[in-house]
C-alpha cells in the first residue's frame, strides 16, 4: 500500500490486484457478455461484476484452478494462496455459495478460516479426512508448521489442520486426481 500512496493521492492509475476468473458454466458468458471464460480483471473492476446468486468455486494453487471440469450456473475464482483476501472488499460475494479447495496443510486451513471470517458461508471441499486417507500417500513432511487457534474451522476441519500442524506433513491439492475431484465437483 505505501507505493500506491502517491498514485492514490493524485488519481493516478496504479498496479492494483488482478482477479483471475473462470466461467465453469459457458452459458454465464453470453448471459452477462463476457468475451471470454477465462479471464484476468483488476480487483476494482471485478467489484462491479456482481455474478450473484451464481455458485463460487475458489482454489488455492493454479493448476487445480485451470482443470476445474465444466460446472452448471458455477464460476471459479484462483484464490493464489493468501492472497485470496483481496476478496474480502467484494461484496456481491456475501451472496454468493462459495467453496473452498486448498492444500491439505495448516496454511490451507488457514487460508480457508481467513476466507470464511470474511464470507461466513463458505464450505470446504475436498478438504477433509476422506480425501486425506485416500490421497495420504502423496503427503510430504514439511518443518515449522505451528497450528494457533482458529474460530472459523469446523471441527472435523479443526481435527484435520491438528493433524497436520502435530505430523509435520501437507498433501498438496495437485496430488487429487482429477477424476476423484470430478466427482466431488458434480455434486455441488
């Protein structure tokens, strides 16, 4: 925020936060006259968009983000680690279901408990013991991860963030093959 001091001061343009966005319906597109279904918008614009009531599907890491499968009245935002709270600033969001896929980790739990501090209503996916016991062979161990209390889990999701925290290990979302993810997907 400092270097935007003196743009901000004068009305100057100045580099604000891009949104990276994704149309999972393609209807949405020629509903509200989008030229594209993927597409980059500054945080400023992306506030005058309002794709509510339309379900929002929010990812931590690019890859998962750019093979998300089509899904019906749906649109998915990348979230790019801790930076997804630059969202917090939309409020069309607040009307919006909005789900949540990010690393099997203590900072994906705490990405999620940000982002629902912010949007109350949202609901993790593919964040739970399930998906960790079906995928816990590709959970690597990682060091200094600390869990700190966080009101905004679930309990299971508290469980989980614990785990993590006291084994030193993350399962990064990328290790989700696509067909399970697929079918968690279709059930939204």
């Amino acid at each position: 925020e400092k270097d935007d001091i003196f743009e901000k001061r004068f009305s100057l343009r100045y580099r604000e936060p891009l949104i990276r966005l994704r149309l999972l319906d393609h209807s949405l597109a020629s509903r509200y006259g989008f030229p594209a279904t993927d597409m980059s918008v500054p945080l400023s614009e992306f506030k005058q968009l309002d794709l509510a009531p339309h379900r929002c599907l929010i990812t931590e890491n690019l890859m998962n983000f750019l093979t998300l499968p089509p899904v019906e009245n749906s649109f998915a935002i990348f979230g790019s680690g801790y930076q997804v709270r630059a969202l917090k600033t939309i409020q069309w969001l607040s009307a919006c279901p909005i789900f949540y896929w990010g690393d099997l980790d203590v900072d994906g739990f705490r990405i999620l408990s940000q982002l629902r501090a912010d949007f109350p209503q949202v609901i993790s996916i593919m964040m739970d013991w399930k998906t960790f016991e079906t995928f816990r062979d590709f959970a690597v161990p990682v060091s200094g991860a600390i869990a700190s209390p966080l009101p905004q889990l679930t309990p299971d999701e508290n469980g989980l963030y614990e785990h993590f925290a006291w084994c030193q290990q993350r399962l990064e979302q990328e290790h989700i093959h696509q067909a399970y993810a697929n079918a968690i997907l279709s059930k939204l």
